[in-house]
C-alpha cells in the first residue's frame, strides 16, 4: 500500500486562476502547477488584454503525500507540504496549509500506519 502511495506524491496540484479579458469578460480556468508558470507567461505577453484576478488552489479528492509528524503537523517527505489537526490529532481530520499558515481547501485524513495522508472531500 506505502508503494502505490509513493506513487501518488508526484500528482499536480491544480489551480483555479481568474483572468479579466480587456472586453470585460471574466474568465476561470483550471491550471495544473506545472503549467502555471506557462500560463502566467501567456498573460503577460498579452500585457494590457488581460489581468489575473485571483489564483486559488483546488482541493483534490485523492491526492496523497507520505508525511512525517514535526511538532503538532505533519510534513511531506519531500518537504515541500504540511498539514495541521483539526480537532483530535488520534481521530480528527487533518487540513494543508501554506507557506503562511493559510488554510488550503480539502480534508484529509491521516493513515499512520502507512505514514501517508490522502484527501478524502474536498
């Protein structure tokens, strides 16, 4: 099971950007993080036609990370994610925050077993 979780590390965060047109309509896409950069990009040498309203992460029903404890949170392998208790840390769900403590969206509970955390609703 650990095996096939390691596996799903790798999985694209997705984004949900707003983009104003000039004409005044707005727009909503879906952008995975590793087409982000590109995406930025593609606004940008289109200055003064479009304006990024608002990036916002998506929650992402059966994304997983292997996740170590640090403290009260816990920590993806990699380094790069955390999560923090909601409630009860034997039985409680479990929610990914930023850089600056910020909630992301989605719930995820805690196998510590398999040293892994999965999003189960979004």
């Amino acid at each position: 099971m650990a095996k096939a979780q390691e596996g799903l590390e790798g999985l694209a965060m997705k984004w949900n950007v707003s983009v104003l047109r000039r004409s005044g309509e707005c727009e909503r896409t879906e952008v995975a993080d590793f087409e982000l950069s590109e995406f930025f990009n593609r606004i940008a040498s289109v200055e003064g036609k479009a304006w990024v309203l608002s990036v916002e992460r998506v929650g992402d029903v059966g994304d997983s990370a292997l996740v170590e404890p640090d403290g009260d949170e816990l920590v993806s392998q990699l380094g790069k994610r955390r999560w923090r208790v909601m409630g009860d840390p034997e039985d409680g769900w479990w929610v990914e925050v930023d850089s600056d403590g910020n909630e992301l969206p989605g719930d995820w509970e805690y196998d510590r077993k398999g040293g892994y955390v999965y999003c189960s609703f979004s």
